[in-house]
C-alpha cells in the first residue's frame, strides 16, 4: 500500500513538484511553511465548520426563547380564551350553502382565493389554499369575524416569507 501511494505520489507532476520544491527549502522554511498550513488549516475549519455551526446552533435557541414566551403567553391566557369563547354568544350557525356565500364573499374582499372547497356534513365548509400571502388569510379572517362565523378548525403552514399553506373548517 505504501509502495502504490509513493508511486502515486510521484507520478503526480503537480504533487510532486509542490514536494521538491519543499524539500529544497532549508529547515527553518519548511518549519514555518509547516505552521502556515496548519494555521490556514485551522482558519478553513474555523470560518468553514465552527462558525456557521454556531451561528445556526444561536438561532435555534432564539426560535426555541421565542416559541417557549408565546407558549407561556397563550397558557397563562387560555383560561380568559375559554371565557371570552363561552361568553361570545354573537356567533351564528350557518348552512353549508350558507357559508360558502359568506366565505366567498369575504374571500373576495380580502383578495384570496381558495384552491379547494368542499361541504362536510349539513353545516360545515372545508377550504384549503396553498401559497396564499398571509396577510390577505389574516384580513380574510377579520372579515369572518365580523361576519360572525364560527371557525370549527385551522390549519397554517408557513412556505415562504409572507406565504402560507392554509386549511379551514368553517362551522
């Protein structure tokens, strides 16, 4: 194995050359070429490996900070949720038909289209997007609000920045 690498090594007129003209320099040159690879080593790994790796590693924890203060915000004010749920008696129970009039109308009012809608039952509407801008599904939800609706399930996936994937089920 070492007789095959050797022989490699000097048929390679680059890698060959680069070693003679190692060898012909002094001691002392060859001991700081030495530390100059090593060191230009260490900087690669550094810059290349060590820092993105710690940088992403920062950012995890930050997203992690993040999610843990919303979560700590919604437990402590799900109980008032509950409440304020319980007491808002202003909601109205639609037909199916119903709710796909309002919901159209409110879709298009908010410049949002749905790519699939179906009927689930007498009373509920199912609506699925996908790359919807998230500011047109937060201005169709306003509408819906006001239009007293009953939002029975909600799904939101993030795609890109300002898009998500959207899944209701209208009540």
């Amino acid at each position: 194995m070492k007789a095959w690498l050797s022989n490699q090594f000097q048929q390679s007129p680059t890698l060959y050359a680069v070693w003679l003209a190692y060898k012909s320099r002094s001691t002392r040159e060859q001991a700081l070429m030495f530390v100059a690879a090593l060191a230009i080593m260490f900087m690669l790994l550094f810059y290349v490996v060590w820092l993105p790796a710690s940088e992403a590693k920062q950012q995890a924890v930050q997203r992690l900070e993040d999610a843990n203060r919303q979560y700590q915000l919604l437990s402590m004010n799900a109980e008032q949720l509950v409440r304020n749920s319980r007491q808002s008696k202003g909601l109205q129970d639609r037909s199916a038909e119903a709710l796909r009039n309002v919901a159209s109308q409110a879709a298009g009012q908010a410049k949002l289209s749905a790519d699939r809608v179906s009927v689930d039952g007498d009373s509920r509407l199912q609506l699925w997007g996908s790359n919807v801008p998230f500011s047109a599904v937060s201005a169709w939800l306003g509408i819906l609000a006001k239009q007293q609706v009953i939002i029975h399930a909600f799904q939101l996936e993030r795609v890109s920045p300002g898009k998500v994937n959207i899944r209701f089920t209208l009540d």
